[in-house]
C-alpha cells in the first residue's frame, strides 16, 4: 500500500511529527510506504523571527507561495497512491478548490489534532473538507464530536509518544543543566506563542519561590516574559529535550478555559508523564482523561488550586517519585507509540471508499455515528 500524507510542516513541527513522521516505521514494517510532503519547512519557522515586521511579511508572503506552487505539483504526483491523507488542509486560507478537484480522482482522509475550525476564515471551510473525504481521524474525542456531523467514518488516534525515546532518567539526576541537588525545577514545553499561559501562573511560581529553592524550566523557542520568576530557558531542540526534561522533578500543563484548549491534545503532558515526571494539568478536554487526579498527577483549576497541588509535589519527594511512576505506566499502556503503531497501520488499511455512506448520510443525518479506533 502507498501512501501519499501532505503534512503541515516538516519533522520540525511538532503536530507533523507526532501525527506521521514518527510512524513511518512502523507503517513500513507493515507493508505501508509512506511519502510525505510537507507545506511548510524550517526556514518557515526562521522567518517568523525576522525583525522589522514588514521585511517578514514580506518574506512570509513570497515563501508561502513559493510552497503554495511547490504544493500543485506534488498533488498531479499523488496520482499513484492508493490513499491521501491532508493534516488539516492543503491550502490554509483558500477556498477548497484543491481538495474538490482531488476527490474526483483521489480518496482522502483529512487529519487534525487542533480545533482548526475555529481560527478565522475556515468555519465554512473545514465542513465541506470532511464531507468530501473518505474519512477522517482526529486526536481526541472533542475534536471528534466536531467531525461526526459531518463524516460517518471518525477515528479517533489520540497523540502518543515514543516511551523508548522518553524515557525516566536511570543515571545522574540532572544530565544536562549541571544543577544542585537542592534546587527543585518545574518544567514546561511547548511553542512560544503557548507561553502565554505560563504568564497566568506567574503569582504561583512567585508564592512558591519564597519557600522553595526553586525554578522554572521553560523549553521553547523563544524565552517568556515572567517578571520575577526564577527562569531558566534552553532553547527547545530534538537531540536535548528528553535530558531537558529529565533535569525536571514538575511538569506543568495550564491552559485556558476555551474551545481551543480543549481541543489540545495533551502532547506536554504525555512528555512529562513518560519521563516519569509528578504533572499539574487544567482539566480541560483530553487532560481529564489522561490524569486522574491524586493518582498520577493532578488536576487544578483556580490559582489556589494550582499553588496548593504544586506544594504538595515540591514538599514531598515521595509524593513526586510514586506519581511519576504511574504516569509512566499510563503513557505504557494508552499513549505509547508502540501501542498506536500497529493500530494506525491497520486503520489506513481499512479505509474505503464508500458512497453509500456517503449518500446514506446526506440522506439522513440522524445515522451519522462516531467511530473510535479506541
């Protein structure tokens, strides 16, 4: 079987990478050769730290219809597939002319892992993309409830990471950042434009400062603007972030209270939790599902909440080592790659083209219906 997936960015991107570059494979050890063609690549993300503004926009503007281009001549080539599978969309911002004209000749299964549908331009868009696939997969049950009304064939592929890759520190308790034994570090990763929500946290991190020799661990991109906070920033990078999070006792996951967070599907998350990190979420969308609260780590909501769960971890070393091992054995047995990757090969081999649902659809929306590879 063959494959052809155009992906949003290249491995650089983390939604691109823990979608489909990381089961290729398992994918090819199964039959299935997959060929992928990225949107967007690392020069992309360079760009958008270009300084002064209008020489960026600029240069955005010519890279993007220069892939855009790059983009039509890689679909005339997914003729020879046997599926296609779009990580959201082909063309962001534009009309679904593509996707109409590929359904004529090509099945395809549209793929997301965020609530796209929400950003501007593409309330109207992402339905018709759904109604003309073959099927779709999405990363949580949020985002499949979105996509039932408008496709009888959901899947839900939660995300999931590669526990042989993270995995608990077994040697020297802080392998890269040389700190003390003394010092306790709460860790958070993610894309620079999430730090935001690290900024609602700041008086926690504050209150906590004063009775706890402590700091945080931002691995990003870019540094946040946390006034007074004991900040340490390592620049995210594949080959360092596992021993980045591994210098870490606390992993922290806020978010705010909205339609797009709860969309989210919990990748940090599952990074602290399978390095066996003691984790502090918001309990909105997936996060419900993958802590429960007091046994692998803990869900806060109010500011109190968050300053109280985090205490409790920072006082008690036992409380943090006994919680870190049963996140890890949950990240084992739901969200691990090793679990998922035969489970997605499997699912790309079942899907068919299939007009009578699709007209039995259209026909009736009453016998629309959720499918879950669960």
């Amino acid at each position: 079987m063959k494959i052809t997936y155009f992906s949003k960015t290249s491995e650089i991107g983390p939604s691109s990478r823990y979608r489909i570059y990381q089961f290729v494979p398992y994918l090819a050890a199964g039959g299935v050769s997959v060929t992928i063609r990225p949107l967007f690549g690392l020069f992309y993300f360079r760009l958008l730290t270009w300084r002064p503004s209008v020489w960026r926009r600029i240069a955005i503007w010519l890279y993007v219809m220069a892939r855009f281009i790059r983009r039509c001549f890689d679909l005339f080539a997914s003729g020879k597939a046997d599926l296609v599978v779009i990580e959201g969309q082909l063309f962001p911002y534009l009309p679904p002319l593509a996707e109409r004209m590929l359904a004529r000749w090509q099945k395809f299964v549209i793929e997301f892992d965020d609530a796209i549908y929400l950003t501007p331009g593409h309330a109207e868009k992402i339905p018709v993309l759904l109604r003309l696939s073959t099927g779709v997969i999405v990363g949580n049950p949020t985002l499949a409830a979105y996509a039932a009304p408008h496709s009888p064939n959901v899947h839900v592929v939660p995300t999931v990471v590669d526990t042989d890759r993270f995995s608990p520190r077994s040697t020297s308790p802080f392998p890269t950042l040389g700190m003390t034994d003394g010092l306790l570090t709460i860790g958070w990763i993610g894309l620079a434009y999430n730090a935001s929500y690290l900024e609602w946290l700041r008086p926690v991190f504050l209150r906590l400062q004063k009775e706890f020799n402590l700091r945080l661990l931002v691995i990003s991109s870019q540094p946040p603007a946390l006034d007074g906070v004991n900040v340490l920033f390592r620049p995210w990078s594949y080959e360092t972030e596992v021993d980045d999070l591994r210098a870490c006792q606390i992993g922290v996951m806020p978010l705010p209270d909205n339609e797009w967070a709860r969309g989210k599907c919990g990748l940090k998350l599952l990074q602290y939790m399978a390095v066996g990190l003691a984790s502090v979420a918001t309990p909105l969308g997936v996060n419900r599902d993958i802590v429960s609260d007091g046994v692998n780590g803990y869900l806060a909501v109010t500011l109190e909440q968050w300053y109280v769960q985090l205490n409790r971890l920072c006082r008690d070393s036992s409380l943090r080592a006994g919680m870190g091992e049963a996140a890890r054995k949950t990240v084992e047995s739901q969200y691990a790659l090793s679990v998922w990757g035969s489970r997605l090969l499997e699912l790309y081999k079942g899907f068919q083209f299939d007009e009578g649902r699709r007209n039995l659809l259209q026909r009736n929306p009453a016998s629309r219906a959720v499918s879950s590879s669960r």
